[in-house]
C-alpha cells in the first residue's frame, strides 16, 4: 500500500502519513481509530497491546445480523467505510449511555 492510498482512504495528505511513518507527528484518537477500522484491526493490536489482529473481525462477525440489517435498510451506505464505521459506533454508544443513565434514575 501507498502512503498516497492510505491518506486517501483516511481523507488525509500524503505527507502527513509519511509523518507517521518517520514518527515526526502521531496520528490523534480518531485517525487510530481510522486506521485500525481501514485494516480491519482493533486500536490495541495497531498500538501494540495484544498480538490478537482478529479482535475487531470477530466483533464484526457478532454483529453482522445487525450489519446485514443496515444494508438491506440502507443499501447505499458503505458499511466498510471507516467513517460510517466511527459513526455507528458514536450513534451506539449514546443510545447505551443514555439507556444506562435512564436505569440509574430508576434505581
């Protein structure tokens, strides 16, 4: 892969993955999680906390009826695009958070 195909699938230059690479600028939160998302590895394994590349396949795999469900719904989305990637996973964390404060009133 190219430093020009990389930055292109992560909407950034190519001199700032080269950058990276030369470890003159680290990359911010999201751009790891960008990268992560686009070689379809969890953010552990890309900074070097655990061996296990397939963590975030399996995660995908558990939820591929609920992948399969936003397809089929919204046929022109692409699911593998790291960005829409970033933003489910946003969207779902506010509906859990809010569900777990809504449970704590309840209490």
């Amino acid at each position: 892969m190219t430093q020009k195909e990389l930055a292109k699938a992560l909407n950034s230059s190519e001199s700032t993955i080269g950058m990276y690479e030369r470890g003159e600028r680290e990359p911010n939160f999201e751009t790891v999680g960008k990268i992560a998302s686009y070689f379809g590895v969890s953010v552990d394994f890309l900074l070097g906390h655990t061996n296990d590349s397939t963590q975030t396949q399996r995660i995908v795999q558990d939820y591929s009826p609920f992948l399969k469900a936003i397809k089929e719904k919204y046929p022109g989305v692409n699911i593998d695009d790291p960005e829409v990637q970033r933003k489910l996973m946003k969207a779902i964390d506010l509906v859990l958070e809010d569900y777990a404060e809504k449970q704590k009133r309840q209490q």
